[in-house]
C-alpha cells in the first residue's frame, strides 16, 4: 500500500486524536498497575526513610496468615453470595412489575432507580440515621411495629451480629435499581410473537416466564449478576463511612483493609498486594462471566 | 395488586429521602427523637437554619465547590479526550491501533480500586496530594468511555465523514463539524455516567485530601458526620445540597440517565 | 475544468482483493462520462479513488497532467455526490450548502451570495432552513448535487445518484443532472449500475466488469460494436442475442449459420469485417440485436426463419417475442462455458399478436451483425 500526503496528514491526525487519552490510560491505570504488581513484592512504607527491600512473596504470605485480611476475605464473599442472588431476583421482580401496563409506571421506574444516582456516602449517612439505636430508630421502630411490639431494639451498625446484614439491606436498596434498569430492557427487547406463539402452544403464565422470559433474559440476567458480584468486592464507601470495619472485623472488607494499609497505616507494600489480590478475584469473576456466556452463544 | 404491590414498594423508596428532608428542616434534636414515627416526615416548625449551619460550620460552599470544578472538569475534558481517541480508534487508520485497542478493552476490567494504592503512593511521592489536578487529571481518560464512543461511531454512516473530505475538510474539521454534532447521544450518556462517578466518588478523594480547602462532597459529609456534636439536622441538610444536582440533573435528563445505564448493561 | 487521465491505475485491498486492475482511460475536460458496471465491477472503487477517498495500489492518477496519487481529497478539488446523498444531519440545507465553501475559508458574504445562486439554480430557495430529514427524496437529491455544485469544483463524482429514487423521478432528475453538467461545463465522472442511465446521459460509456475496464466509448459505438460478448449482454434490454455460429462462403454468397440455417449475410456485415475471409468454416459468435428480427414478408425468403414462440410481452408500442431457434447460446461472462439453449429475444414495432407455443415466421436482418471470437472479444474490424 502506498501512502500519499493526504495519508499521512490522516495517519498523523489519529495519532494526536488517541494521544491523550492513551496517554493518561499509561500513566494513570496501566502504570500503576504494574506499580501494584511491583510494590507487592517489597516492603515499602510512605515516608520511611528506609530503601525498600524485595521480599518475595511476604506480603502475600503474611495477608494469608492474617484473620483480619481473612475475615475481610469472607466478609466480602458472604456478602455477594447475599446479595447477588437477592438483588438480581429483587431487579427482576421489579423488572416484570414495571414491564406490564402499569398507572404512573414511569413515576415508579424513576423512583427505584432515584438511589442509584445519589453517592454513597450520602445514602450513608442517611442510612446511619435508619439504623440507630433506641426505640425511636426507625429501623427499630419499624421492626418493632411489625413484631407487634416483640422486637427489643438494638443498635445494628455496633452488633457484630446485625452489622453486616445492615450494609447489605442499604446496599440492594441503593443498588436494585440499576438492575431493574438492565432487566428492563432487556424484557422490552423479548418479541412479542414469542409470548403469543407460547400463549397459542397453552403455556401457563409461569410456564411463559419459565419458557419466553428467562431464556430471553440470560445475558441481561449473567451480566447483571457479574457486575453486582464485582461491586459486591468492591464494597468500601459503606463499611468507611458506617461502621469502620466493625465490630471487630464483623464488616472488614478486602478494599477497606487495603485503605487500612496504605492510607491509615502508610504500609503501601501491603495495600498493594491486596490490590494484586482484589485485581485477581475480579479476573476470576470476569471469566467466570465469558464462560457463563460462550456455551450457548446467546449473547446479543 | 400489582399497583398495591409497586405502591408499597415506592414507599420504601420514598420514606428514606422524605425523611432526610423533613430532618433537614428542623431542629438537630427532632431528628433522631421523631425519625421512628410519622413525625418523621413531618414539616411542623421547618426552617432553613440547618442550612445556614451547614455552610458556616463545615464551609458547605466550599465543598459544593471543589465538587462542581472537579466534576465537571473530568466530563469536559473527559467527554474531549475520549471521543477523539474512540473515532481514532473507530475510523481512523494508523499503525498500532489493533493492538492498542485491545490493551484499552483490557483496561476495561481493571475497577479503579485495584489501583488506587499506587496510586496513592505515586502522587504522594511527588507531592500532588491536595490539590485539584491530582482528583481531575487521573479519571480523564477512560477505557470505558472511549470504548462507547467507538461503538457508536462505528454505528455513523461513513458517507458523512467522506463527505465532509470531499467538501474540504481536514480530519480534525470533519470530527468537530460532522461526526460529534451527529453524535450526541453518545455524548449525553458518556457525560452523565462520567458526571455521577464523579460526583459519588469517596475512595480517591479521600486518600489524597488532607483538608476541606480542596475536599468534595462525600469526603467533607463523611468527615462532617463525625464531627462531634453530631448535629443531624445539619448533615441532612449537607446531604440535601449534596443529592440536589443529581436529582435535579435526573429529573431533566431521566431517559437519557436511563439509556445510558441500560447501554452499559447490554454493551457487557 | 479539469482533464482526467488514468494510466494503469490498479487498487487493491487489504483482504488481497482487487477494485480495479490496470485502468487506463482519459476523460476529456468538460466531458460527461459514465462508469456503468454490475454491482461489485469495481465502478464505485474507481470514483472513491479520483475522489482521493482511497489510495491507489498503482498506476497514476493526473489531474491537468499533473499526479494528484498522493493528494488528500482536500487538495483536489473535487466534489461528489453520494449514493445516500450523505447531507449532514444536524445542519440546515443552507448551511449544508455552505459547508464546503466554509472549509475553503470563503468570506461570510462571499458563501451567502454563492449559496444564494445554487439555491436558486436548482429550485431550494424554499427549503433553505429545513433540515434534510424534512425534505423528499428529490430534494434531497437536489441539495446534494448543490453542496457539489457551489463551489465550483474541477472534477464532479457522482456515485449512483439515482438509485433511492423512485423511477418517475429518476427520468426528470436524469434530464436535470444532464442540463446542469452540460450548462456548467465541468468535468463529470458519473457512476451506474443503469445501462438506460448510461446511455442516455453519457457523451461516453465506459463499461467495467470485476475491475476491469471493458470497454469506452460513445453509447452509440458500444451499442453498434461492442469490444466484447459481456458489452455486448450488458447494453440493452434485453441485451444482444448471442449465439454460436460459422460463417461461410459458397455459391449463394456469405452465409451466417443460424441454428443449422444459413442466413446470407448483408454486403454491409461483410465490409464491417475484413478479417472475416480468414475465419471462414470457424466456430464463431453472432450477436444480433433484438431489433435485427423483422416481420417476414419485408424481407426475402432466405432471410426467413421459422422458430417457436416460448414467451411474448406486449409493451404497447412494440412486443418482444422469445423465440426457440434452435440455437446454442452463450454465456455473455465467459464467452464459452456448457453450451446453453436460451431463447432470442426478438422486438418488433407495434401489436403482433401470436401466443406463446406458436411456430412464427420472421425474417432476420444482418446489416448490423456483430462477430465475436470464441473467447468473446469482438472479431477485428
């Protein structure tokens, strides 16, 4: 292929078009990345006046051995296995509420959703207000009015019990709404003939949705649980700003014990390593995804 | 039943921001003591003195601020430098774009958490902490946007583009004359998924502010809410401002909110 | 008004696939050409290339005598016309018309005045503020042929500018596109897959086939003596008879052999071939035009064949009759291939009234016979 003046005037174009962003992805995601990777295998502080050593796998084998960054571990895998299943079924109630005739359908479509576009460290705080202790907590009082007045009010945010089950109900609260969102669409983007046809061939309504509507869904439904499963390990505004981790580790996440490290306690080697660790459980649930979808070839 | 059931529903969607609302109007003390009863809600003596205590004790203004200059600095400039780079990528022919392109899809699954910690040591090590740039600079650029941008430029016809060629114009002429104007939507929701990640964000900001003079939003309310006394009609009056721009900008761009949301579901 | 020449020009893509192979041809200034080819032949390749849309993989490309290969489209002063028109969206017809003048920089009153006249040339003086999408398919049309148009360019590409168009309309755009290249003067390279379009707009034809030019020529020589057999099939509708057949010389003169007939062949075909003298008692190929078939009493007996009726349309004023000969057709791509048994098409004036299944008698007029070597390149003339 011959390249003209024309040419490379264009060719010069795309390179000055893609610069500044490849650019800013080098230094500020790919670079610090392999920082991480770097970091992870020394056992730099910030500030230290120290030169920093290589130490081969310590850190990694020190986080490994350590209940803290262990009870993160769990925190965070007990929490998605929670919160998954809940939230994308709680979307998809929501989903199939929405998608028929409804009065005022929009007024609710934007309400669910209202959550998502808020912080969360604002739905936080507004939360911590929810959870308080006492008989005049509204969380308390609710439960209490609902038990008939058996409920004996207690203060979740500081029971190692109750903590984390609390982040949890604001979490899909905040969150369901995005799903419901994806789900939706993809509801609308099921042919209707495929409904008629199945009413024609004497499906049942639970035999439509079990037949039309979640073969129809499995992308949405795949895609929807994976991202809430990344998100569920990418738990920290809530646990930093709500209960710090507490009570005694009962809320500890992998993110939170990585901010603990580097920001709190200056060991950066350490916080990196828990990045390299957090990066890998996000590769895993990423190909679990690829996999989930490849077999049928459904994806649209 | 089905409306009964979305009516119950909207109720629990409803009562937490009403709440906060209501609280915001009254007396610190009212909060906790009426949040567990219909008094909640109530407005009986409201008054917009939490808000003036808001921006006198934590410098609301200031906060409001710094998060109305990063945000909208980042979707700018972002909104700039991404689509540039997914057209680049979309109808441009230079050597290094196949390889390059799949580095930025790879890029794509990296969360921002995994690399937040160097992060965090790079900009302290070079003294950046504290200041504007270091919460802009480093979210300009983003795999996710320019891959958005590149499908949809991929979806224009080509016709447009070589028209403009034809009718003079250089590749820089054609982008900005031809290409964005024709591609706004694409641009709305780069903007509005770009806007809402900024304005919520937490993690960053709060590892490189050390004070309120540069501090955002939830950085300073977290910061605020544990600042003894615990003033809660004040901090819900804080968290009013705060939720305020987004509503407001979601109430006026709702289906576009919507797409956007729903495109990055059936892009995955 | 720029003069055009090609010389060898080749392009071909990255999958190894060729647009256009060894293109050589010169387009005269002010001259009206069209490119006419089946889909696929290479003809949009070829204007994206003068456009400067595309580089060539070889050859060269003059402008004026001067090599524009490795000018960008902005430097070489042409101006097309898309297939979907490709107006912008997003601007009004105004400012679609001014948009080119703006990249060249003209003074804001200069485009105003400019954009005023083009407007009113083509009858958009109305339609200024309207977007595209408010406008019909031949205004459309009409505002893409201005945005070429307003700034007077050296060289006009139009890629199948008639082809969304619905064919009311086509004939009274062709007639406009016509009167507007010819009252302009400016050099025009127009591009179809239409044979009618070609021959009715061009002052030359150039047929192209799989990136390869055919032939050139006035439509009235492609018609008369087309290079080729695909030429030949390709012009008119319906195309050429072709069939195969040996002409010979014995003491009923020369005679063309016609489905195991022996036609005599008219003084005039004669002349047209000198070389025929050398080819006598060879397998060659006929190609008589539909209209070469005529009632049989205007013609003498030996000019008569009997042939059966397979098909018969009625146009009003002329019908077209399917004829078996009893011939061996050709494949007008290949010139060869498995012998076919395709039916003549014949067109006579007027109302002939015979249905299909009949034996018809009709006489066969050789004066404008065409001869093809078995390859399918015309005999030399």
């Amino acid at each position: 292929m011959r390249g003209g003046g024309g040419d490379r005037l264009h060719r010069h174009a795309a390179a000055a078009m893609a610069a500044p962003a490849l650019a800013g992805l080098a230094l500020f995601v790919a670079l610090p990345f392999v920082a991480a990777v770097v970091l992870s295998f020394t056992d730099q502080r910030l500030g230290s006046p120290l030169a920093s050593r290589f130490v081969g796998w310590e850190q990694y084998r020190r986080l490994l051995a350590d209940p803290l960054f262990r009870r993160a571990i769990a925190n965070n895998l007990s929490f998605a296995a929670v919160v998954v299943p809940v939230q994308t079924g709680a979307a998809l109630g929501l989903a199939l509420l929405l998608n028929r005739r409804l009065a005022g359908r929009a007024i609710f479509r934007a309400l669910f959703f209202l959550p998502v576009v808020f912080p969360m460290a604002l739905v936080a705080v507004v939360w911590v207000v929810i959870y308080a202790p006492g008989p005049s907590g509204p969380m308390n009082a609710l439960l209490a009015a609902a038990t008939g007045g058996a409920w004996s009010p207690r203060d979740f945010l500081h029971d190692p019990a109750w903590a984390m089950p609390a982040l949890i109900l604001l979490s899909i609260w905040q969150g369901v709404g995005f799903q419901m969102v994806v789900l939706l669409a993809g509801l609308q983007a099921i042919p209707a003939e495929l409904y008629e046809a199945a009413v024609v061939d004497g499906a049942s309504p639970w035999g439509r949705f079990l037949h039309v509507t979640l073969p129809g869904l499995r992308s949405p439904l795949i895609f929807v649980a994976v991202v809430t499963a990344i998100l569920a390990f990418r738990l920290f505004d809530q646990v930093r700003i709500m209960t710090r981790g507490g009570p005694n580790g009962a809320t500890t996440t992998v993110i939170f014990e990585a901010v603990a490290a580097a920001f709190d306690r200056q060991e950066v080697a350490r916080g990196a390593a828990i990045t390299v660790i957090f990066f890998l459980l996000v590769v895993a649930i990423t190909a679990a995804q690829r996999r989930l979808l490849r077999p049928r070839g459904v994806a649209r | 039943m089905a409306w009964v059931a979305a009516c119950g529903l909207a109720l629990v969607y409803v009562a937490p921001v009403a709440m906060m609302v209501a609280g915001s109007l009254k007396p610190d003390a009212r909060v906790l003591a009426e949040a567990g009863s219909w008094r909640a809600i109530s407005l009986a003596g409201a008054s917009l003195a939490n808000y003036r205590d808001a921006f006198i004790r934590v410098d609301l203004g200031r906060s409001l601020l710094n998060s109305l200059v990063i945000t909208t600095s980042v979707v700018i400039l972002g909104l700039g430098v991404n689509s540039l780079a997914g057209y680049a990528f979309a109808r441009m022919t230079w050597r290094g774009r196949g390889w390059l392109f799949a580095a930025v899809t790879a890029l794509m699954v990296l969360p921002f958490e995994a690399i937040a910690v160097p992060l965090f040591y790079g900009v302290s090590l070079l003294g950046w902490r504290d200041s504007y740039s270091v919460q802009i600079l480093p979210f300009v650029a983003n795999a996710f946007s320019i891959y958005l941008f590149y499908t949809f430029f991929l979806g224009l016809p080509r016709e447009l583009e070589e028209a403009a060629r034809v009718d003079g114009a250089g590749p820089w002429r054609t982008f900005v004359e031809v290409v964005a104007p024709n591609a706004r939507p694409c641009f709305a929701t780069v903007a509005i998924l770009t806007f809402l990640t900024q304005w919520g964000s937490y993690l960053w900001p709060l590892m490189v502010t050390g004070g309120p003079r540069v501090r955002p939003l939830p950085v300073a309310i977290a910061a605020f809410y544990t600042l003894p006394p615990r003033a809660w009609g004040d901090i819900l009056a804080f968290g009013v401002v705060m939720a305020a721009p987004v509503v407001l900008l979601f109430l006026l761009f709702q289906r576009a909110f919507v797409r956007g949301v729903a495109t990055t579901g059936v892009k995955g | 008004m720029a003069r055009v020449e090609l010389n060898g020009v080749a392009k071909r893509f990255a999958d190894g696939s060729w647009g256009v192979r060894d293109l050589s041809l010169t387009v005269e200034a002010g001259e009206l050409l069209v490119v006419v080819g089946p889909s696929g032949s290479g003809k949009s390749t070829l204007l994206r290339l003068l456009a400067g849309l595309e580089g060539v993989s070889g050859g060269e490309i003059r402008f004026d005598g001067e090599v524009v290969n490795d000018r960008s489209p902005q430097g070489r002063n042409v101006a097309m016309v898309f297939q979907n028109y490709a107006l912008y969206p997003h601007m009004s017809v105004r400012a679609n018309l001014a948009f080119p003048l703006r990249m060249r920089r003209l003074a804001r009153r200069e485009i105003a005045t400019k954009v005023k006249q083009v407007a009113a040339t083509l009858g958009l003086t109305e339609l200024l503020e309207r977007k595209p999408a408010q406008l019909s398919g031949g205004q459309r049309q009409r505002v893409a042929m201005g945005r070429a148009l307003v700034r007077d360019p050296g060289l006009f590409l139009m890629d199948e500018p008639l082809s969304n168009l619905d064919a009311r309309l086509r004939a009274e755009i062709r007639t406009e596109i016509a009167a507007v290249v010819r009252r302009t003067g400016i050099t025009t390279i127009y591009v179809t897959h239409d044979q009618v379009e070609a021959v009715t707009l061009g002052d030359r034809v150039a047929v192209v086939r799989a990136g390869i030019l055919q032939q050139v020529g006035p439509p009235e020589a492609l018609y008369r003596r087309p290079a080729n057999t695909f030429v030949a099939a390709f012009l008119g509708t319906p195309g050429m008879n072709l069939f195969r057949t040996v002409v010979r010389r014995g003491e009923e003169g020369v005679t063309l052999d016609l489905g195991g007939r022996r036609l005599p062949l008219a003084p005039e075909a004669v002349a047209a071939y000198p070389d025929l003298d050398r080819r006598l008692g060879e397998p060659l190929i006929a190609g008589l035009r539909p209209e070469a078939f005529v009632a049989a009493d205007t013609v003498s007996a030996a000019s008569r064949i009997e042939a059966r009726l397979t098909a018969v349309e009625h146009l009003g004023h002329e019908t077209l009759l399917y004829l078996d000969a009893g011939v061996e057709t050709v494949d007008p791509e290949t010139g060869g291939g498995a012998p076919t048994r395709r039916p003549l098409a014949a067109r006579l004036p007027g109302l002939v009234r015979a249905p299909a299944g009949d034996t018809l008698s009709l006489g066969v007029t050789t004066e404008k016979l065409a001869l093809f070597c078995p390859d399918g390149g015309a005999l030399r003339g």
